[in-house]
C-alpha cells in the first residue's frame, strides 16, 4: 500500500519557517509496524531544504506532491491547525478515488470534514485504531466501496 504522509509544514508562518515535523517519524513508525506492505512516502525526507529551493524548483516540487496525491493508495494528512498545502493535496486524493485519512482536532473544518474518509482526533485515537487493526478494515472497505 502505497501512502503519501501530509501534513502541516509551513503553516501560516509568514517566514520561511516549518512547524515541528516530528510528528512524520512517529507516524512513518507506526505505519511501518503495523501496516506491514505500507510503503511510506514523505515529502520532506525527500526535500529536506525545500524552504531553500527557488521559485522553479519549488513549484516543479509542489506540483509533483500533488501529482503523487492522485496515484497512492491512501494519503495521510496531520492536521494540526489550517494548512493550505495539505489541504490541496488531501483535494487532490479524494478527486481522484483515494483513500483520505486525517489526525485533526478540525472535525469540523470543511476541508478535513468532507475531504477526509475516516478521522481522528488525536494521535492517540489514531494509534489505536492502527494497533488495533481498526485502520486497516476500514480502508479496505473504503477502497472497496470507491472501485465500484
């Protein structure tokens, strides 16, 4: 299986900034441990200093995510507070028949209500449902339900 980790990055700092990002290594070890065919996709291991990167090579990397967000399997968006990009790569899963899951207080946020399959609240409930097997039913019935 096939996931995009998204989540928030720059937020809305309003200089070149990112948000603590340690939440992609505990998710990607969850992911790893409990969903054993996972194959995990993070943007910022494969871009590390795109906060460096020039107008050209930023956008061709933007552009890039949001293409990936159309062909995984499943895209796994953390969303602490507002993020635009997330946003627009969580839009770009749902149009195209993929699986949203999202970790957000925000239930009631537009975006992560009706862009989102399934959604927690919190880490914690996350990791339950993973440990627990909980995850992996629902997605294959989601994935069932959309190939129809």
């Amino acid at each position: 299986m096939r996931i995009f980790l998204a989540g928030i990055m720059q937020g809305s700092h309003r200089h070149a900034a990112l948000h603590d990002q340690q939440y992609r290594g505990r998710l990607k070890q969850l992911l790893v441990a409990h969903l054993p065919a996972a194959d995990v996709y993070d943007p910022l291991a494969d871009h590390p200093k795109s906060l460096e990167y020039g107008p050209e090579k930023g956008r061709d990397v933007f552009f890039y995510h949001n293409r990936l967000c159309r062909e995984v399997d499943l895209v796994l968006a953390f969303v602490p507070e507002a993020t635009m990009g997330t946003a627009i790569e969580m839009w770009e899963a749902h149009s195209h028949g993929r699986v949203v899951v999202s970790i957000s207080p925000l239930i009631l946020n537009w975006a992560v209500r009706f862009l989102s399959d399934i959604i927690y609240s919190d880490e914690v409930k996350f990791e339950e449902a993973l440990v627990s097997g909980e995850l992996a039913r629902k997605i294959k019935e989601i994935q069932a339900r959309k190939r129809l």
